[in-house]
C-alpha cells in the first residue's frame, strides 16, 4: 500500500457536504483540475495532516479534501523556504510549483484543495 496525493482546484464546491468550512469528503461533481500529483511524498503528507488538525480535523486523514488557501500556501512555501519542510530538492520543486498554480487558480476565482488516500 502507498499514499497517493493531490492538488486539484474545482470551478465551485457548492455540491459538497462541507464538514467544516475547509473540509469535505465528497469530490465536486464537475470543473475540476489536477494541479500536482504525487506518490509517496509523506513529508507533504505529514504537513498537510498539521494543517488539518489545525483547521479542526478529527478524523484519520485518509480520502479527506482540504481546502487550501492563499495563506496555506504561503505557509507551506516559507516553510520550504526556510527548511522547516524538508524532501527530495526535486519534491521542493514540484511543490513550489504546484504552489504557484494554486494560487493562480485561487486568484481566477476556483477553490484549491488537497487530498489523499493510503
């Protein structure tokens, strides 16, 4: 078994049945985009599960959507920054750049979110 991990950004989330305001367990019905990818990063893992329990998450972090801000994502960027995140130099990247297009996504109006299942 392994941990497959997403970012995806969705036209509108109006169809889901939000558990909080940043999280659901059903998937958009349409409009949605993959952003990024990975297997087996659990340092991503590991850092999106803090966020989780920081926005009020109970329950295991498995087939959960988080829905990730601008200010998520600036933080994770400064952690990467300054270290306190720490991978693969290439896993940095792709997270960098996933960033990046998360937050444009953000800026044209879509809602970001990630998820994950293991």
């Amino acid at each position: 078994m392994g941990l497959d991990a997403w970012v995806r950004c969705a036209d509108s989330i109006d169809n889901v049945q939000l558990e909080t305001p940043f999280i659901f367990t059903n998937e958009p019905e349409k409009g949605v985009q993959e952003v990024a990818y990975w297997r087996k990063l659990h340092e991503l893992q590991t850092w999106m599960y803090q966020l989780y329990k920081k926005k009020g998450g109970t329950e295991d972090f498995n087939c959960i959507n988080l829905v990730l801000t601008l200010e998520d994502l600036k933080e994770l960027e400064t952690d990467i920054q300054s270290g306190l995140f720490r991978c693969d130099p290439h896993d940095d990247n792709s997270v960098l750049t996933c960033i990046e297009s998360a937050k444009e996504c953000i800026n044209e109006g879509k809602i970001v979110y990630y998820t994950s299942w293991w």
